[in-house]
C-alpha cells in the first residue's frame, strides 16, 4: 500500500497521458474536461508541494489563521482594534 502513496502523483499523471487516448468524442465532454483539470491539479500540487491534495485545506487553514502584525512590526500600517471600534461605531452625542 505505501508503494501506492509513494508513486501517487506519477500515478496521476499516467492516467491523465491516459486520458489523451480516449476517443475525441470523449474528450469534448464538458465532465472529461473538468476530470482532466482535477487529475492535472492534483498531480501539480503534489508534485510541487510534496504533500498529497488531501492536506491542501488544512494548509490553507493554517495560513489564514496566522496572527497579523504586531504594532512593532509594522508600525505604519497597523490600526489597534478597539481604537478602530470605538471610531467606527460610537454613538455620536
């Protein structure tokens, strides 16, 4: 079974070589299209990654949910979140 995780992405792409020899008729169906870019994104993301697709939404996750910039870091930029509350949404008087 590891030798299939192993050689998954090669794997990929021998069947998407495949799919070219598949009847023309075949390859105009809008599903095929669709299968060819899925099995092509998936055999890149391995590849270039070095982790398989299923990992993909935890890494995206874990991105996005990094701290931001620190007031120090970036001084210019960063606006301290309850000064921007209280100017925003104050009732004005």
């Amino acid at each position: 079974m590891s030798l299939l995780i192993d050689y998954r992405p090669y794997i990929l792409i021998a069947v998407l070589v495949g799919m070219i020899f598949l009847p023309k008729d075949w390859r105009k169906n809008k599903l095929f299209q669709i299968a060819a870019f899925l099995l092509a994104f998936s055999a890149g993301y391995e590849l270039i990654m070095s982790e398989p697709v299923t990992n993909m939404p935890g890494t995206v996750n874990r991105f996005l949910n990094q701290d931001g910039a620190e007031h120090n870091e970036n001084s210019r930029y960063y606006q301290d979140p309850i000064d921007r509350s209280n100017r925003l949404y104050k009732p004005s008087e």
